[in-house]
C-alpha cells in the first residue's frame, strides 16, 4: 500500500461524539408526536444517515402527520439553535491525532453529511478549522451518503488519485460511501459489536491512537 496524501475524515461520531446531541435533538421533536427512540434504537437504525432518511423513515414508521419538508427544515433549525448551547466533545485520541497528522504537513479534509451551518458550529466550539484544508458538507452535493458524490467531490477538488486518499467513518453509510467511491477506507469504531457490519473497511480500530500507530508503523504517512 502506497503512502497516502491526504486523510478524508467523517465527522459525527467520527471526528465528534455528536450522537447523543443528535438524538436529543430527534426526541424534542417528536415528543409533539407523543414519540421517542430509545438511544440504542437511533445508534443501530438512525446513526450515520443523512437527515432527510431518517427524516422519511421516522415519518413512515411513525406515522407523522407534519409534511416531510417541514419535518426536515425543523430538525436543521432545531440542531442549529441546539448547537449554540451545547457541548459536544471530540471523539477519544482525535485531538492529539489532528495535531501530529497537521505538523506532518498531511493535507485534511472533511467529508461529511451535516449541513453546513452545522459543521460551522461544531468546527468553532472545537477548534477545528485549522486542521482542514477543504470541507465537504450535505450542502455541497446533490446526493449525500451511501452515495460516493461527497467523496468523488473532494478528491477532485483536492486534485489528488484515489489511491494517495485514505477515509476515516465510523458507520456502514459512510463506509458504503467510501468503498462506492474506489477509497481506502478505515473503520473508527469504539463499539466491537459493530465490527461485523463494518467488515468491507480496509482495516477497523478502535480508536484514532491505534490507527495513526498503524499508519506510522507500516510508513503510510
């Protein structure tokens, strides 16, 4: 395996532990439906899919009575002003993994399925933007994840092969995505129960700290 130049990063349950946030946020909403989804429910059915999916199924399965338009435009605003009041942490090992990745001069991009006025909230509560040199969000493509749109988007604009861009996800969507697009991808997953469905990744970790050793270790970086 060639070294790689540029890491193409997920960002939600990626990069940031976002998921109870989001799931807080879908519980608010739909408790004006006299619904809620338990939190292990939303991780194995809901995690790691755009908005308007889940936006559709919620809708369907619960039979919902608001438009699926305006069910949708109320969970964006809703994240948004959540967000502004909100602590959501990076994920474990991303810090220090960020750091040594920027002062390897390795180019960083995001590539993810939030909007992004969303993306914009959580890069400036965490410091983000200095680490990326291009960011990819649901609002740049016609097609977000499982579709490879958002990834064939960025390696074009990074003007690199596929083979020298390595992905980092943490959910079957975005690992489909990846794998759609040609890319080498490594699965980030804390939880070993999901290691099964997230088989077709190149490799899958537990953390960030144990994949930047692999990195360095087999000298892809």
């Amino acid at each position: 395996m060639a070294k790689f130049k540029a890491l193409l990063f997920d960002l939600d349950g990626t990069l940031v532990d976002s998921e109870h946030f989001h799931w807080n946020t879908w519980n608010e909403l739909l408790a004006e439906s006299n619904v809620r989804l338990e939190y292990e429910d939303f991780l194995k059915n809901y995690a790691g899919i755009p908005l308007p999916g889940n936006a559709v199924r919620l809708k369907e399965l619960y039979e919902i009575e608001s438009p699926i338009e305006l069910l949708i435009s109320r969970k964006e605003d809703l994240t948004v002003e959540r967000l502004k009041t909100s602590i959501i942490e990076l994920m474990p090992h991303v810090q220090d993994t960020l750091d040594f990745f920027l002062s390897k001069g390795v180019t960083m991009a995001l590539v993810t399925a939030s909007k992004r006025p969303d993306v914009d909230e959580m890069f400036k509560k965490n410091g983000l933007t200095k680490y990326f040199s291009l960011l990819i969000t649901r609002s740049d493509v016609v097609n977000s994840k499982p579709d490879p749109e958002s990834y064939n988007l960025a390696v074009e604009k990074l003007g690199l092969q596929k083979s020298e861009c390595l992905v980092f996800e943490d959910t079957l969507n975005g690992l489909r995505a990846a794998k759609a697009a040609g890319l080498t991808c490594f699965a980030i997953q804390g939880n070993e129960e999901d290691h099964l469905k997230l088989a077709a990744a190149d490799q899958i970790f537990l953390n960030f700290q144990v994949a930047k050793q692999y990195l360095i270790d087999n000298e892809l970086i």
